[in-house]
C-alpha cells in the first residue's frame, strides 16, 4: 500500500518522527536546503557564465533574479527522495516552523516537482498530540515566508559574498560579513567622516534688553531692536509697560545670522 512520504530536515527527527506516524507514513530527512545560490564557479549554471554576475548567481540586471543550483553533496539524498515519492501516495513537507523550513519546503517542490498532492504541516514539539494536531492542521506552502527568506538570501549574496574576500585580506581569513553588519558599519564610517570634516567657526549671539513705555508713548518703542534688522522675542501687548524684553538679533540687512540653536541642532545631527 502507498505511503504518505513526510519529509524534514534532519534525520534525527526522521527517526524519532517515524515512532508518532506509524506504518502508513515513511519518513525522509532533506539534510538542510537541497538548492542554493551557486556556491563556487564550477557551480554556475552555463546559461549565466558569460554574465558579469554570473558568479553571484544573481542578475543584478533583471531585477535581481536569482539563479539555483543543486550543491554536488546534495545530489544523492534529492534521488534518494525522488524514488520514495515514486511509490507514495502524497508529500508532506514538515520543515521547520520558520522562513527558512518554509523555503527548503519550497525548493523541495521546486527539485522534486511532485505530480501528487502535497501539503506543509507545521509543529514546535514533537510530541502525537503536537504531531497529529500539524496533520489534520495541513496548509500550503506559505509564499510569503518563502519571498521574505529569498530576499534575505539575495542580500546575504550581494554584500557577504562580496565583502568577504575584503575582510580576509585587511583583518582575517574565514570571517563573513553579515547583510546587516556591513551596512551599519558603512553608516557609522560615513558618519564619523562627516564629524571629522565639519569645519569649526567662531559665532556670537547678540542679545538687547529693551524697556516698553506706556502704548503710544514713544512711535519706535515696540521696534527698537528692528534699528539694526528682524529680531526674536517682540514684545506683546500682555507685557507691562517698563518692563525689560529681550531681543535676539536674526538679520541684518534681509541676510540671515546663523544662531546657536541652529548650530546645537546641526551638532546633534551630526552626532
């Protein structure tokens, strides 16, 4: 009789999987992901070797498509589950329950290319409570977990794969650099550029205290500091007669006066 094929990522849960489904169910590990960016020159497919990103495996050109292959360690364990699916009756995919179980799933699909239903289930422990819950539970592959692994691969593809020889020659052999790394660190560099280029200059903020006299009593008493130019701090009817209000001087001659605000904001900024 066909056997339902379940397949997960290692063999450790193969086995223990196997104890929970009982006979009607044969169970399979895919070892990790079976398809990956090409990982070496050999690698790359002969319909992008001329491209000048043909060693990416991502066209740079063509809204950045990427290009799979199955890594050579790989090829046996994808026959090996070609033949089990052979005599199955249907696939279960039982990846890990994160982006990434959801992709190897979906690459899966994609190698296997199944001709019998196929469905994804989905569990965080292995207990027949949890198990049997995931089975009757059974969904499609989630494309959008799928897109959102793909994305980050392509990034990792782009900066790490590029990057890296960089790091081995200016700090040490082996080390990878991160999608996310690489770009805060350009960050903080180009900051810290800007820090060390930002010229100093000398400013002065002039202040005038003004005394406001009874309404009407004197025509320029409420435009006393506008003598030399615009001015901050007008006073407002509220304010009692004799007492000292306090102007800024902003302009001169309609050109403006760079203030210590402004050169607070710009520091922080900068910082």
């Amino acid at each position: 009789m066909a056997k339902t094929l379940v397949i997960v990522e290692s063999p450790t849960k193969a086995r223990t999987l196997e104890r929970f489904l009982g006979d009607q169910y044969q169970v399979k590990a895919s070892f990790g992901h079976v398809r990956d960016l090409p990982d070496s020159a050999r690698e790359v497919p002969d319909e992008i070797r001329k491209k000048k990103w043909g060693r990416l495996g991502v066209d740079t050109d063509g809204d950045f498509t990427p290009y799979y292959v199955v890594p050579e360690d790989k090829r046996k364990n994808v026959q090996d589950l070609k033949a089990a699916m052979k005599t199955a009756s249907s696939v279960m995919l039982a990846t890990d329950p994160d982006r990434e179980g959801e992709s190897i799933g979906w690459h899966l699909l994609q190698v296997l290319k199944p001709k019998i239903p196929v469905k994804r289930i989905v569990f965080h422990e292995i207990t027949k409570k949890a198990i049997d819950q995931a089975v009757k539970d059974a969904h499609n592959v989630d494309d959008n977990l799928v897109r959102a692994q793909e994305s980050r691969r392509i990034l990792d593809r782009l900066y790490g794969y590029t990057l890296s020889p960089v790091l081995w020659k200016k700090v040490q052999t082996g080390l990878s650099a991160g999608r996310v790394q690489s770009v805060a660190l350009r960050l903080l560099v180009e900051r810290e550029k800007e820090i060390e280029q930002f010229g100093k200059e000398p400013y002065f903020t002039i202040h005038g205290f003004f005394l406001r006299g009874p309404v009407g009593s004197h025509p320029r008493s409420t435009a006393s500091a506008s003598l030399a130019g615009a001015h901050r701090g007008t006073p407002t009817p509220a304010t009692p007669s004799g007492s000292p209000v306090e102007f800024e001087l902003i302009e001169i001659k309609k050109e403006k006066i760079v203030s210590s605000i402004e050169f607070n904001v710009l520091i922080k900024v900068i910082l």
